[in-house]
C-alpha cells in the first residue's frame, strides 16, 4: 500500500480531499488505472508557463493514490501526435511536467487520436476486471469533431471512464461530450476550470468523481466493467 506521508509528503492533502470526494460519491475501496492526458497545443503554453498543469498532475496523482497500488500515473501529452516520457510517480511528481512537456511537440488538437491512443494501450496492457480514469484536459476545440465523437463512441464499450477538463473559456465541444448520443454507457464528464490555479481541489475532485460513479454502475449493468 502506498504510505505518503514517508514517500510523498506534499501529496497527503491532496490524496485525503480525494478520499473525501470519493466517499462523498459511495467510491471508497474503488480500484481504478488514473491516466492524464495533456493538450499540447500552441495556446497551452500559458498554462504550462504558470504551473497550471503541473499542479494537475499532482491532483491526478493524489486521486490515484486512492484507487491505484501502483502510485503513477502515466502522463500522455497530445496535440497532432501522441506522445508519451514518463509516468508521474511519487518519487519525481515534483517538476515532472516541466521535466517531459519540453521534449514534446507543439501542435494542434487531435482529440480522436487522443483517445484512441489511450485506448489501445488500455487493452494490450491492462486487465478488464480494473477500470480506467482518464483525466482528459485541453483548452481548445479538436481538429475533427466528427473525429473525436466517434473515438469516444467506441470506447463506450471499454471500461474506460473519460473525465474532460477544459482550461480557460468554455469549449462548447468538449462540454457536449458529457451528452454524447450513440453510445453503450455514458463515458464522460466535463468540468470547467477557468482558472486552473483557483478551482478548489475539492471542485475538481467532485466534477470528476460524481459522474465517474454513476458509468462504474452503469458499466458493470452493461457488463463492459465484469468485477463488482
């Protein structure tokens, strides 16, 4: 089990806000695969300057350590290309975003690529019986809509749950995700954050945890999710 208060003690207050998120949801004792995907488009270069997304991963990190042994969280940056370094652990969360973001290429905002990328690797290398939290953030509208509602159409059927977080203004498109028609089981959630820096912990957990909640129920009725 994973002991932060000796391996990472600048993540304890993080990981109890998530426990109470969790609890608050009926998700305490849940296991589930926490992954961040990261926009690296040209317009997100602010919120990598300010420490916006730094303090992202440290909240992803904080959530697994609630639903994940492992105590990483794999960090998939994309923009017309995926690309992945490095998985945020406890042992080198601090800096990890500044430490793997500069190796990856700016671009546009392939959001269909995105997924599918996430979920290839979910199926060659994780076991169905453990869900997955893919904490989806971008700040900009996708290259293909058509692209992207197909993407997440099909991974309706995995048991892959995708909590989106958009940065700065509204993204119409990535809010209109969470109502996606067409699918197996209602995959997605969408939460704002303006201003990345002073969203509460607390509001972000619960945007992400509520939604997550009612998919687990909804994906094992389904049977895409075979554990209970």
């Amino acid at each position: 089990m994973i002991d932060l208060d000796k391996q990472a003690p600048g993540l304890v207050s993080l990981a109890k806000t998530a426990q109470v998120s969790l609890q608050k949801h009926g998700l305490d004792g849940e296991r589930a695969a926490v992954y961040l995907v990261l926009d690296h488009s040209g317009s997100m270069q602010r919120f990598y300057n300010n420490g916006s997304v730094q303090h992202l991963a440290e909240q992803a990190l904080g959530l697994s350590a609630n639903l994940d042994d492992d105590g990483a969280v794999p960090l998939i940056y994309f923009s017309g290309r995926v690309q992945e370094f490095e998985e945020a652990r406890l042992d080198n969360y601090a800096g990890i975003i500044d430490a793997t973001h500069t190796r990856a290429a700016w671009g546009t905002t392939d959001y269909a690529r995105a997924i599918e990328y996430i979920a290839n690797e979910y199926v060659h290398g994780r076991s169905g019986d453990t869900p997955a939290l893919v904490i989806f953030q971008s700040d900009g509208e996708p290259d293909s809509r058509r692209a992207a509602e197909d993407a997440l159409r099909v991974a309706a059927g995995l048991p892959i749950f995708w909590a989106f977080v958009g940065f700065g203004n509204r993204i119409s498109f990535l809010e209109s995700l969470d109502d996606l028609p067409g699918r197996a089981v209602d995959n997605a959630s969408f939460f704002h954050a303006k201003d990345p820096l002073t969203v509460s912990d607390t509001d972000l957990y619960d945007g992400i945890t509520a939604q997550y909640g009612t998919w687990l129920t909804a994906a094992r009725t389904a049977g895409i999710i075979r554990n209970h």
